[in-house]
C-alpha cells in the first residue's frame, strides 16, 4: 500500500511540474496575454519561438489563432503580409517561394487565377507582360 502511494505521489509530483504556468512574468505581462484570449499553452510556444506579447498581439488583431501557424508564419511574413498571402489562398511554402520571387500577394493571385505557375510568370514578367485579369 505505501509503494502505491509513493508511486501515486511521484505521478503526481511530475504531472504537476510539466504543467505549463506563468512563472517568470509579472502581473501586467499575464494580464495581457489573457486579454487577448491566449491560454498559457499557448504563450509558451511563443516564448519558446521568441515571441513577445506585443508581436503576437499583431497576429491575433489580423485574425489569427493558432499558434503553430503564427510561429510558422512568422519566420517569413509580418502579420498583415500572412494574412494578405492566406487570403490569397496561398500555403506557406506558396507564399513564400512567390515572395522570394518579389511577387506580391495580389500579384501572385492575378497569376496563379490565370492559371500561370511560379516559373511561367517569372518568365512573363521578365519581358514586361502581366496575366491577363
């Protein structure tokens, strides 16, 4: 019955300590992050990414929610360039071939719509045309 116990009490003791918690911020850092509707889960994976609250809170006024997609995003695009590239319809990895390209999101959407792919228009666009709208 004791080793139950101690096995019980062990359980417990390393459930408890891979808790996610606030430890570390003060009172006015948690107070934003809940105002903003982020749990502490979700504040974690964006401390672990290096994210502030202030960063974030940019992501979350363009709509976005989850926290995998706003760390992936963020490696690339400034909030409003994500949301302008998902509104595209464009994935990340799209998005981001097309903008190392120097297209814009509008401009990769009138090319994509007329159904050029990312190396027909690089081509079209080197001698001076555009994808007929």
């Amino acid at each position: 019955m004791k080793i139950l116990s101690f096995i019980s009490a062990v359980l417990l003791l390393v459930a408890c300590s891979s808790q996610p918690t606030w430890d570390g911020m003060s009172e006015s850092e948690i107070s934003a992050w809940k105002e903003m509707g982020v749990s502490v889960e979700q504040v974690q994976t964006y401390v672990r990414a290096g994210m502030s609250q202030p960063q974030v809170k940019e992501w979350v006024d363009q709509n976005f929610t989850d926290p995998n997609q706003i760390v992936a995003w963020a490696g690339k695009f400034s909030a409003v360039e994500s949301r302008e590239w998902l509104d595209a319809g464009f994935e990340l990895a799209a998005a981001s071939d097309w903008s190392q390209n120097k297209f814009s999101a509008a401009e990769a959407s009138d090319w994509v719509s007329s159904d050029f792919n990312l190396d027909q228009a690089k081509a079209n666009r080197d001698k001076g045309l555009s994808p007929v709208k």
